[in-house]
C-alpha cells in the first residue's frame, strides 16, 4: 500500500513503523492517535487492530518460526491457526480502507 500511494517505503522501518504509516495513509487510526469525543466505535476496532497485529507479530518473532529459527517454535497449532486468522482480518481491513481511498 505504502509502494503503491507513495512509491516506496523507508526500507529500514520496523513492523510498528510500516503499519503505522500504512494506517495513516489508509485513514485509519492507531493507539497513539487520541480517542475523540463521540468518535465512530470502528476507531476503537482500528487501534484494536493495529495492537494485535502488533502482538502477532511480536508472537512470529520472539516464540514463532519467524526469520527461520534453527529450533522449534513453541506456539501452538491452536495460536498459530488464531494468528494467521487475526492477520487475515487485519489485511482485509486494510485493503477495504484502501479501496475507499
């Protein structure tokens, strides 16, 4: 998304950084945005969102397969069936804010 409004993206950001630049871009709203007052309830969804897609990430790299780790991951099928959903659903958001913009 970043590549396709913008015609690149800053190579050496983190997941946190490209997400959030990605929210932005998207008109969406991440944690550090402030709640405003009577607000749409799918801004909390997007902050949400943004969170676990952040925890998820966290989850691949720190306990997961992520980055080809020489051990076992110490996930379950059960969590990483959950992660692979909740990322899905996040990628789904995203594009739809995409296509409205």
């Amino acid at each position: 998304m970043l590549v396709e409004r913008f015609g690149s993206y800053p190579r050496g950001a983190n997941f946190e950084g490209l997400l959030g630049q990605a929210y932005v871009a998207m008109g969406l709203v991440t944690p550090q945005h402030p709640v405003q007052p009577g607000e749409a309830p799918q801004r909390r969804i997007e902050r949400s969102m943004f969170d676990l897609a952040c925890s998820v990430n966290a989850l691949r790299n720190k306990a997961g397969t992520g980055h080809g780790r020489p051990w076992l991951a110490n996930v379950t099928d059960t969590e990483a069936r959950a992660a692979i959903q909740f990322m899905g659903t996040i990628a789904e958001w995203l594009l739809y804010a995409h296509g409205k913009r």
